[in-house]
C-alpha cells in the first residue's frame, strides 16, 4: 500500500518569476494543490524535504499528508503528487503539483504492473517475455492504494500468458480494465537468420577463371610440358 508520507508546506501568497526566483533562492519549491471542493492554493515546499519523499519512493503514486502554514495557523491537506516538473539539465525539481483527495472517497490512479521472478520459458528454453501492459488503472481509498503491482511470471511456459483478470488485486482494490487483456506472455526464441556474408564465408570464395580469347592455344599443363621435351624430333 501506498505509504501516507507528512509533507511541511507553507502558503504562497504572490505569484509570477520575481516570487520564484525569490522561493528558489530561499532554498523552496514552488508548489500548487488543487481538486476536491476546496479552491485551489498556491504553495512552496522545502527543496531537501520533497527531494528526499522522492528518493525513497517505490511507486509513481505518492500520498501526501500535506501540513500548510498560514500565518501562524496550521491546516491538512491529503492529496496525490500528481505531476512533477524536472530541470531539463540536472534534474532538478522545479515545480510540484498536488491534487486532493478525501480518506473516505474512491480515488482513480494508474499504477505500474512489475514482472517477479524469472519465467521457465525464459530461464529454460530461450524465450522472450513482452509485457503489453505496463499500467493498471484502479479504483480505491486512499488507503488502500497500492505503490505497484507485481506479477509472478515464474510459472510461465512458451506461450503461456497473463491477462489483467489474473492478477490478484489487494483487497479494496478494483480495476474495470477489460479482463481479457494481456499483460505478459512468452514467445518462443527468434531463430537467427544466416546473412550473405556468413553463407559466402561458409562455402568458400568462388574461383573464376579467366577466359582465354577465341584461337589462342592454351598452355599446356606442366606434365605435358616435360613429355614434349622428352619426346624425340621426326626423322626425315
């Protein structure tokens, strides 16, 4: 399940690059929570703080306890990171989106599927696993959230497959994705096509012989050679 993770933040009462610059330098994140029936509020969050939440993060589906500081008072927010913007250089995070969720209402994330173990056509006869499904969408509380779902693939022979009605969902978890799809399976080993080249290499360079031009004797073989030689001149 997805570990409920407390998060300071404090109210960000301007906007505009003047007031990012400024949160930057002070060593902040600007930040933005939005959904449910409250109205959307602009924040900032401490850089060490959100950087370290998402280094010890195991899925994409982070749930956040946020404690928003408001001169002087103190109110909580639940929510989702929902979207988070990277430097392109570096990877530095620049910019946090959060949207709010309620501990009693169902909520919809996607969430990655994950091979476990390695599959007997695989370990055993050289085949290949494709995953066609590398998310799941789900409904669920917040609680019941899972970081990721994994798959035990191990059982899986050549051609065999895993579709989404398979999967063991954790309980409270629900999925009205198509039961029918597949989201593994092992395909037989592609077998390695010979190439021109290997096939020239294989038989041997071909000798071609040069073409002697029309009434021109050809030479005569060595032995042939020495038998003329040795054979004595006609008498007259």
């Amino acid at each position: 399940m997805a570990k409920q993770v407390k998060l300071s933040a404090q109210l960000r009462p301007s906007s505009g690059r003047s007031a990012v610059k400024k949160i930057k330098a002070q060593g902040a994140v600007p930040a933005v929570i939005y959904g449910g029936k409250d109205k959307p509020q602009t924040l900032q969050v401490n850089s060490r703080d959100i950087n370290t939440l998402l280094a010890h993060a195991v899925g994409e589906n982070i749930l956040v306890d946020l404690e928003i500081s408001d001169s002087g008072k103190t109110t909580n927010r639940l929510a989702l990171i929902q979207e988070i913007q990277h430097a392109p250089l570096g990877g530095a995070v620049l910019h946090v989106d959060f949207h709010s969720v309620k501990a009693d209402e169902i909520l919809h994330a996607h969430i990655p599927i994950e091979p476990h173990g390695e599959s007997v056509g695989v370990r055993s006869y050289g085949g290949i696993l494709d995953q066609s499904l590398r998310r799941l969408d789900v409904a669920c509380l917040p609680k019941d959230l899972p970081e990721i779902i994994r798959v035990d693939v191990s059982a899986l022979n050549i051609g065999d497959s895993i579709h989404v009605k398979d999967i063991k969902l954790p309980e409270g978890v629900t999925s009205s994705i198509d039961g029918d799809l597949t989201v593994f399976h092992v395909s037989a080993p592609v077998a390695e096509e010979v190439k021109p080249a290997e096939e020239a290499a294989a038989t041997g360079p071909e000798v071609i012989k040069e073409k002697k031009p029309e009434g021109e004797a050809a030479a005569p073989a060595a032995g042939d050679k020495k038998a003329a030689e040795k054979k004595p001149a006609d008498k007259k």
